[in-house]
C-alpha cells in the first residue's frame, strides 16, 4: 500500500511539473533582450513574470514577442505577419492577427485575443508565440539568450 502511495504522488509531482512548464515563456523586448521565466499574466499595463523566483512587471509597450517555443522567428517568418498588427502564431502554424487583450489563469494560461471577427481565446499549450512588435535591434529573433 505504501509502494502504492508512493507511486501516486510520484507521479502527480511529476505531472504538475509538465503543467508548470507550459506558463513558460520567454519575453523578447524591443530592444533585443531577452528576459525568461514564468509568465504569470498580463495587467493593465504590465506582464508579470517570474524569473528565479521574483517577479518582475515589464511595460506591454516594451515586448515584443512573447515565446512560448523554443526557436528563433528568423527574417522571412516577419513576412507572415501584416506589417503594425499584432498576432497569435499557433504551434500548429496557424496565424491569427488582431490585439492581445488578457492573459490569465494558471497551467495552462488562458490568452484572450480581440480579432476582427471578435474574442478569440487560446491556450498557452496551443500557442507558440504571440507578436506585439517588430524589435527594433534585428528584424529576426535569432541570437537569443
């Protein structure tokens, strides 16, 4: 029974753990840098993130991307997304262009995306990355961390 017992919270430990693993995300700001950890959510003007365990609130006016995938976005991806518009990059590909609205919630977070056809809300898990602006250090996200 014990053996048992063990085994169980073995493995919810180990599931909470991939939970926990999707909220994160890499902020790239505009002026290049990169800033990783737990994106917590996005209020009023701020997105909140944890990063080694303290949180920090960058100003939405500084991002640019927000990446919830590893792998740069490299020069011919920009051409994917009208130019001054921002957009959500599905891991599926898909491209869904409109204004961020909300991110909130917790594993997975839930981002609320105002499109011309209306709200749309998405998963963190379904999303590779969401576009606010192009940096304005390189025209790709390559180089990072």
């Amino acid at each position: 029974m014990l053996k048992r017992t063990i085994g169980l919270a073995v493995a919810f430990l180990t599931l909470s753990g991939v939970a926990v693993a999707q909220d994160h995300a890499t902020l790239l700001l505009r002026s290049g840098q990169h800033i990783s950890g737990q994106l917590v959510e996005l209020s009023g003007l701020d997105f909140t993130i944890t990063v080694g365990g303290v949180e920090r609130l960058i100003p939405t006016r500084d991002v640019a991307v927000i990446e919830f995938t590893s792998g740069d976005l490299e020069d011919a991806d920009w051409t994917h997304i009208p130019e001054h518009q921002q957009a959500v990059w599905l891991k599926s590909g898909t491209i869904v262009t409109g204004q961020l609205y909300d991110i909130s919630g917790s594993s997975p977070l839930k981002i609320t995306f105002q499109t011309p056809t209306g709200t749309r809300e998405f998963s963190s898990a379904e999303v590779g990355r969401i576009v606010l602006a192009k940096p304005s250090q390189s025209s790709g996200t390559s180089g990072k961390h």
